[in-house]
C-alpha cells in the first residue's frame, strides 16, 4: 500500500519526503520497526517515542509519523507531522487494514466492574444464536472459536484493527453476520475511540443494535 493512500483520513500539518513509498509494515516500538514501514512516534506516560526516531530508521523504517521534527530530516525517509500521533496511528491503522470496523457491528461496553463478563456472556449467547462473534477482552482474544491470549490489558489501535482486519479477511466472521464484544475498559477509552480508527463514541452509540453495560 502506498503511504499517501494510508494518509486520506488523517489530519496531516506537514509533510516532508516522498509520499510515493510502499508501506509494509506499522508500528510505535522502535525495536519492531522494519524496511518500508512506518514507526509512529508516540508521547506515553514513561516516555516519549520521538526519542526513538533514529533507532526506527536504523531499523529500516521508511516513514515517521511524529508531533515535532527531528534534528536532522534524511532524505530517505518521508516524515508526516500531527497534531496528535496517538489519534494519527488510529486512522493510518484502520487504513492499512482496509477500515475493518467498517464492516463489523461493533460494540463496547464501558463501567467500573463487570465489563469483561458482560462481553463474554454476549459472546457465548450470539454464538449459541448461530452468529460468528469476535471477544477483545482483557482475559482473552477470540475470532469466533478460535482463542488466543489477551497479552495486554488494552490492544493498541495497530493491534485492534490486525485482529478485526483478520476477522474479517479470514471469513471467519462475515460482515453480515457478525459482532466484535469490546469491553472498554475506562469511561476515557469511549470519547477517545478515534484513537483506534472507530468511529466517534457518540455517533457510534446511535448506531448499535445492541448495546451493554456493567452495574
């Protein structure tokens, strides 16, 4: 996929570099970044990923998506800057798995406690329905029947949108038929879906068919 078409959705103040190149490959862990991919520079609570920068780029990564520039710019490489890169990795992750969400009926059910057990019993009843249902819990991932480890507490929008991608791609889940139960897991992860490429809380609220909440 070419970065410029990765880029439609998001809100860009600058760019630097050529937009023309093949992407490959999307990530914020410096360590994991590879040739033709983009390493998104993100500000967390311990640390600040434009620190990181120039490991990305010896690690062969082709574009930065940051929130200010580097000391030095290098030819070879195409750097985006946004406002927020949080909210950027959202967008360009959505687009590079082909806006997944899209084709899913999602749901995300937030509270204090009881989050995870609601959206396991909503996934075990659709399922006895008939329905092929997704779970994106804190115990555990699952594409249909398939489970996996829940290896963090929240995915990040780079792996939400994998796992819904495969969802979809695999036709494990169709878009007809089909259901994602996401157990937000703050009141804040639900006016911030933008971050992971869905669509805002408020809009997608009024969508739902189905909706849940804990006590």
């Amino acid at each position: 996929m070419i970065l410029e078409e990765l880029l439609n959705e998001t809100e860009v103040i600058e760019t630097k570099g050529d937009l023309s190149c093949p992407i490959e490959g999307l990530t914020f862990d410096s360590r994991q970044a590879n040739p033709q991919g983009i390493f998104f520079a993100v500000r967390g609570t311990q640390t600040d990923g434009h620190r990181f920068i120039d490991d990305a780029i010896r690690q062969g990564a082709s574009a930065i998506v940051c929130e200010t520039w580097p000391e030095i710019l290098l030819e070879n490489v195409c750097y985006i800057r946004v406002a927020d890169t949080s909210a950027a990795m959202g967008r360009i992750a959505a687009a590079y798995y082909g806006y997944p969400s899209r084709q899913l009926k999602l749901i995300g059910i937030t509270g204090t406690n009881g989050k995870t057990t609601t959206a396991t019993l909503l996934y075990e009843l659709f399922r006895r329905l008939g329905y092929k249902v997704g779970l994106i819990s804190t115990v555990t991932y699952c594409i249909d029947s398939e489970q996996r480890e829940s290896t963090h507490t929240t995915p990040d929008s780079i792996r939400l949108n994998e796992m819904m991608g495969e969802m979809v791609g695999r036709n494990k889940i169709t878009p007809s038929t089909s259901g994602t139960w996401m157990p937000s897991l703050s009141i804040s992860m639900q006016y911030r879906s933008l971050r992971c490429g869905l669509p805002s809380a408020r809009k997608a609220a009024n969508a739902l068919s189905v909706s849940g909440s804990s006590e």
